[in-house]
C-alpha cells in the first residue's frame, strides 16, 4: 500500500490523468442514464396518447357513446 502511494505522489500527472479519465466515464454514464430515463418518459406519454385514441376508434367502431360504456362498464364492475 505504503508504494502506491509513494508511486502516486512521484507521479501526479499520471493520477490526476487516471482520476481525471474516471470522473469523465463516470459523467458520461451518469448523462446517459438521464437521457435514457427522459426517453421512456417522453414514449409513455406517446403511448398513453395512442391508447387513449385507440379507445375512442374502438368506441366509434362499436357504436357506443361515452355514457353507454360507462353504464356497461358500471354494471360489469359492480357483480
């Protein structure tokens, strides 16, 4: 142990460049978790959106109001 230390403080430069290298793999992971949490947010808002659409096609296509639905949905639930 007592060498590594020695060896680091006779080379600073070569520490400053390994410590600078891990602050910089560790910057770019931590920005890419970011935008990667960003992304699937920004997808279950489109998706959301789609099956919100797709739900009113699928209504339209049935014949049924709103009202109709949930009335169904209402007496379904409640046996």
């Amino acid at each position: 142990m007592t060498a590594l230390i020695v060896f680091l403080l006779e080379h600073t430069g070569i520490a400053l460049a390994a410590l600078g290298a891990v602050a910089t793999v560790v910057a770019a992971g931590w920005g890419n978790l970011r935008g990667a949490k960003r992304e699937r947010n920004k997808q279950a808002v489109k998706d959301a959106a789609a099956a919100t659409e797709a739900q009113k096609i699928d209504d339209a296509v049935a014949g049924r109001t709103l009202d109709d639905n949930r009335g169904r949905l209402g007496r379904w639930s409640k046996s």
